[in-house]
C-alpha cells in the first residue's frame, strides 16, 4: 500500500504537531481500511520540510502505534529529502525509536536510535529481502549467536522496519520468514 503524503495533507510543508495527529489518523484509517500487513509505503515526495513535532506526531507515532498490532506491515518512508531527513531523525532519536527511509536516490537508511547490529542486519536483509534467521546469519559478517540475531529481527519487527510471517519449522515449533522491502 503507497500512500503520498503530498496527496493525503495538500502541503509541501508540513508543521505543528495537530496537522501531524491528522496525517497520523488518516493514514492509520486507510491501512485499517486495506487491512494492510506487507508494506505500508509513506511516500514523501515534494515534502519541502517538516519540523519535529510534527515528525514525531506524524511517523514517530504511528510507527509505535502499528508496531503494537500482532499482524503488522513494513513501514517505509520513501522519497525523504535531506532536511526531512534531519528532522524525521531528531525526532526517531529522542524518542528511542528506529524506521527505514529512502531518499529521492533510493538510498536507504535507518534513522532514530539504533545499533550498528541492526543495521548490519538490515543491510543483509535488503540484499536478501526475504530470509529465516538461519539463513541471515549465514551473510552476516560477525559471529552471532541465534538468540541474539533473534532478538534483533524482534527489534526491527517490533519497529516495523520489516515484515513478519510464520511458518512451521521441521522440529515442530514457529519459524518466521522475514520480509525488507525497498
């Protein structure tokens, strides 16, 4: 599901916390509406600026908000120019929280509070797209142990930096296939 926010707000400035609680909902509603659980893409194209109140009403919290669902999407935020970008950042950061944007090359980045752990995951998984932890820690490039790497993949699931699915796994228990789509 691609949402431009552009489209959704008629600004190409986006300020002040309230107008972020109000792209927030909308957006929120339409992923309800499409039952959305793979991708949910917020396209940021022609998004001049934006300042942090509203990054943090708008992205900070709906990604706290999805990331409570038991069946929730990635969430990408494409198309984020530089001072976006910086803002966006700040915001993810003071509240201790991650996402995954692209910019207008399609250049990913994490942004927020994260570890260089998970970035190093999340590099694998971008050249991967989709992978069982097994097969993860096979292309990392440091030992990891399963646990651990297990761990991280919650982390990135709980901040919807990727998608979950579960699958049965040979011994009997759930194994999960996890998705990164850019």
């Amino acid at each position: 599901m691609k949402l431009i926010v552009k489209d959704l707000t008629g600004q190409t400035r986006l300020w002040f916390g309230e107008k972020g609680i109000e792209l927030r909902t909308r957006i929120l509603a339409e992923v309800k509406k499409e039952k959305e659980t793979k991708l949910l893409r917020v396209d940021l194209q022609g998004i001049e600026v934006t300042d942090t109140s509203y990054a943090r009403e708008a992205f900070v919290n709906l990604v706290g908000l999805i990331g409570t669902e038991v069946e929730r999407p990635q969430i990408l935020f494409a198309n984020v120019k530089q001072h976006v970008k910086e803002n966006m950042h700040l915001s993810f950061k003071e509240h201790k929280k991650f996402t995954l944007i692209t910019d207008e090359d399609g250049e990913w980045n994490l942004i927020g509070k994260f570890s260089e752990q998970l970035s190093e995951t999340v590099k694998v998984l971008v050249q991967m797209k989709e992978a069982r932890a097994t097969e993860i820690k096979k292309k990392l490039k440091e030992e990891v142990e399963l646990s651990a790497l297990n761990n991280r993949l919650a982390n990135l699931h709980e901040m919807c930096v990727v998608h979950r699915s579960a699958g049965a796994h040979d011994s009997g228990g759930i194994e999960y296939t996890y998705t990164l789509q850019l």
